[in-house]
C-alpha cells in the first residue's frame, strides 16, 4: 500500500498537531513549582518562658523553656509558599546538644491550635546556632499567619 505525498502530509501534520496538544495539555495541569526561598524577617521580640510559659529572669542548663518570639514577615506579602523559611540566631549563651528532642518543634498561629510551620535548632558546638523557621503547605491562605505576635 502506498500513500500519496498529500495524504502522508496530512497525516504529519495530524500527528505533530496532536503531540502539540498534549504538551499544551500537560503544561496546564502539571502544578506549579517554585523553589523554597528564604524570607525577609524582622524578629520584633525574644524572650524566655519558663514551664509555666511565664517570662523567665534566669534558665539554667537543667531547665526546660519556651522561646517566645514574635515576628513579622508581612514585607513578603501572601506570597509565602510550602518551603519558604527564615533563620533566627541564637545567643551564643544558649547550648542545644545535637541529639536533643527539643531540636524539632512546631509554629503555631495565634490561635495557639493551628500550625504554620516547623522549625529546626542548628546548634553550634561552642554555645548558640540558629533556629530555621520553614513554612508548610496551608502557610500562606491566610494574612494572620505572616505576623506571629505572642
């Protein structure tokens, strides 16, 4: 069976027109990925509770304690997405051991109940480090979660 130079044209054209509209196809429904980027943050306070989560004057080594820390992130807009972070430096006065299970925790909204995102302690050996604030998916739906006061 042979085909004439048109119908063999055509059905060029045919299959490149249908190969065209799949990539259309699945470039419009394949999600939109942008890469985690770090936020600018102004830190507006830090302080130490104690387990009563009661501002405390003195924490020992021994001692268990809440960091309490409010910030703003607003100059980001909504524009925050799943991955986006922040880091917080710690003093140098502060020692975290690497194996602690307080190295892990999460960031709740003001309402106390939602969680915004989860942050990690970097120790460093000789005292201090830093904390990494990350985002996670639900982070940016609402304009409350850009502000973190107390």
């Amino acid at each position: 069976m042979y085909l004439r130079k048109g119908d063999l044209v055509m059905r060029v054209k045919y299959l490149v027109s249908m190969i065209l509209s799949f990539l259309v196809t699945l470039g419009l429904i394949a999600p939109v990925y942008a890469a985690p980027k770090q936020v600018d943050t102004n830190v507006t306070k830090f302080s130490f509770l104690n387990r009563d989560k009661v501002e405390a004057n003195k924490i020992y080594h021994s001692d268990d304690f809440y960091l309490d820390i409010d910030w703003d992130a607003s100059s980001s807009g909504t524009d925050l997405q799943e991955g986006d972070y922040f880091d917080i430096t710690l003093p140098d006065q502060m020692e975290f051991p690497d194996d602690s299970a307080h190295t892990d925790f999460k960031i709740y909204a003001a309402d106390g109940t939602a969680v915004i995102a989860n942050a990690h302690v970097n120790p460093n050996e000789s005292g201090g480090g830093t904390v990494r604030v990350t985002f996670i998916k639900d982070c940016a739906k609402s304009p409350l979660l850009l502000v973190r006061d107390g």
